[in-house]
C-alpha cells in the first residue's frame, strides 16, 4: 500500500497540532486508516492516487483524501500514544516537562477529530458522485457497486421522507436495514414494482411509489434502531455504530427508555404507512366483470 500521506509536512496541511510528531510513529495510524478508508471508495482508487504524477483531476481529488486519513490517523495516534501499555496494566504519559490532558481535554480532542474525519469523508463521497465519469476506478468500485435500494437510490430520496441531511454516510450505514425491509414492501408490490421503476409514471403510480418508499423509510428506521446502528436526535438519524477507529461513536445510544420510544414510534408509522400502501395496492372494484346468469322476480343473480 503507497500512503497518501508521506511526510508530516503534509499531514500539517490537514489537520492542525502542534509539538513534535515523528513520522514514523504516525505510520502505522496512516496506514490502517488508508485502509479503513478504502472499504468507501475501493482500492483501486487509492492505488491511483498514490503514483508519483498525477493528472489534474487526480491532484483535485487528493485534497479530499488525505483530509480524511489525516483525520483519522490523528485520531488512532492520540487513542493510542495517551496511555502506555506496560506489564503492569495501562499508564498515563507523562514527563518531568510536561503533564497529561484532562480527561475532557482527551474526550473533546478525540470527538473533533472524529468529527472532521467524517465530514471529510462525506465531502469525499459527495465530490466523486458528482465525477463519476473522471473517476471510473470508483465508479466501479465494490462500495458503489454494492446493491442498493430500488425504491431510495441516494440520500437525497430518502431525506424527503425523514431526515439523514442528505448524508451518504448515514444512508450507507442504513443499506442493510434498509435491503431488508425492502424485500417486504416488494413483495406487496408484486409485478406492480417493474412499472414504478420507469420515468413516465402515472398520477396513480406516482401516489403508490411514494406511499411504498414512505413506508420502506419508517420501516428501515425502525429496524436500524433495534439493530443499534443509529439513534434519533433533534437532528434527524445520527450514526452510532459508523467508526471503527478508536472504539468512538458518533452519538452516545440512546437509553434504553428512549430507543425503546423511538421503535415503538416507528414501529406505528411504518405499520401505518404499509397499510396505506396495502391499500392502494388492493383493487377496490372486482377484476372481472359481473355476468348476469339468470333473473328470479326481477332481481339479478350475479356471476363473480
């Protein structure tokens, strides 16, 4: 693996310290998180990008990468370098110059830089969605490539319906919920769903596409939460389970009295809006006409 990130100089670039920092004790922070990385936009990509010359549209891209790794390799390197770990147990570092962060002063540290990592990795996603064509190492890469919603293809769809402030982070941490529940609503679809896939709709597959994709987003949500691998907040669906960096969320979970809240709320959107989907699907009038066979004093025996 060519690491993006070669010297500390560059790293300054990204992300702001201050002291001394070898470069050599960074690195094996810049290469797991190159690595972790990678399961969003494909090796091959990063491969790419890590050749001595680069084109102007690869010089362009550069920027957003190494704002990610940066990020997240700082965050693995203060994890790691806060405590010693020694044959009697774990110890704080400390010198006769110096004394250790406060506890808050790690935490608040710690919860920046995860925070600066994702954003950085959701401006990424967002930049190469719009440059497809220029990259196709992404474009066919097993993270694009993997199977999505046929009903929500992007965040932007889905935040119509509840709000994930169009990130495709969230949406990516919901595709396995969301897969699973759209197995249900497809099966209600029947042969109905190849129709609601075009562009030329009619008003009433308009109404029935929209009524399936509000139930699938309530019906995802609710079992996200179960899974624990988001929380709601005032600000729509956070994340809590996305980092796999240091052992940190996004959010603290909810407690147990609030997720439970949050399941049965979306529990009973989803059943109500699966049954407004039910019954737009259900015919309301007999498939087939009604045949008279026969009259007895003058009332219609009928056929169905």
């Amino acid at each position: 693996m060519t690491l993006l990130i070669r010297t500390i100089q560059e790293l300054a670039e990204v992300v702001t310290f201050s002291g001394d920092i070898r470069y050599e004790s960074l690195k094996p922070a810049l290469r797991s998180s190159q690595a972790y990385l990678a399961t969003f936009v494909g090796d091959e990509l990063l491969e790419e990008l890590g050749a001595d010359q680069l084109d102007e549209d690869q010089a362009a891209l550069l920027p957003y990468l190494t704002a990610a790794i940066g990020n997240l390799a700082m965050l693995r390197f203060v994890a790691a370098n806060n405590v010693r770990i020694t044959d009697v147990g774990n110890q704080r570092n400390r010198d006769a110059n110096s004394s250790d962060a406060f506890e808050w002063q790690l935490e608040r540290t710690m919860v920046s830089l995860e925070t600066e990592a994702y954003a950085a990795i959701e401006s990424l996603l967002r930049y190469l969605a719009g440059h497809l064509e220029t990259f196709p190492a992404y474009a066919t890469s097993a993270p694009y490539l993997q199977e999505k919603s046929q009903l929500i293809g992007s965040a932007e769809l889905f935040n119509q319906y509840y709000s994930i402030g169009s990130s495709r982070l969230v949406l990516i941490t919901l595709l396995p919920s969301m897969r699973t529940a759209e197995r249900s609503i497809r099966k209600m679809l029947g042969e109905q769903l190849e129709g609601l896939l075009g562009d030329d709709l009619s008003p009433e597959q308009t109404e029935l596409l929209d009524s399936a994709r509000r139930a699938l987003v309530y019906a995802t949500i609710a079992r996200a939460l179960r899974e624990r691998l988001v929380t709601i907040s005032e600000k729509g669906v956070q994340v809590c389970g996305i980092s796999q960096v240091a052992n940190l969320h996004w959010k603290s979970p909810a407690s147990d009295k609030q997720l439970q809240q949050s399941i049965q709320y979306f529990d009973e959107q989803a059943a109500q809006f699966t049954g407004e989907l039910a019954t737009l699907i259900t015919p309301t009038t007999p498939a087939d006409p009604t045949t008279i066979v026969g009259r007895v004093r003058g009332t219609s025996i009928v056929s169905l």
